[in-house]
C-alpha cells in the first residue's frame, strides 16, 4: 500500500514534532514504541519517514553509551 505524498508529508511533520518535543536524544526503538502505541501511522510507513528524514538531513543519527539516537 503506497502513501500519498501529502500523507507522507504529514507524517513526517508528526515525527519531528514528537522528536522536538522530547527534547532529548530518542532512538529508533522508543520512537516506534511511541508511535505505534499512540497509532499514529504504521511500523512501515513510520520507518519510511523516518529513512527520508535522515536522507534529507533533517534527523542525524549520534551514538552515545553504545546506543544510537
């Protein structure tokens, strides 16, 4: 099942408001449960925004401890 792109768009918007308003380094792992638990969209349309977000730039991955966030 392919996403419209204005879906897609709004997606993405969700998770950088989630990430923003965190305010702390969050991983992959604590912001599917997040999603997924709240409903927001599905795992793979959430690993898709997420997988965009870091290609354009607009997340960056950082390891700290041995975890990466």
């Amino acid at each position: 099942m392919l996403e419209n792109t204005e879906q897609a768009a709004e997606n993405r918007v969700l998770i950088l408001y989630i990430i923003n308003e965190l305010n702390i380094p969050v991983s992959n792992l604590h912001l599917t449960d997040t999603i997924l638990g709240n409903r927001f969209m599905n795992y793979f349309s959430l690993q898709s925004s997420i997988d965009e977000l870091l290609k354009n730039g607009m997340i960056t991955e950082t390891e700290e401890d041995g975890k990466i966030y």
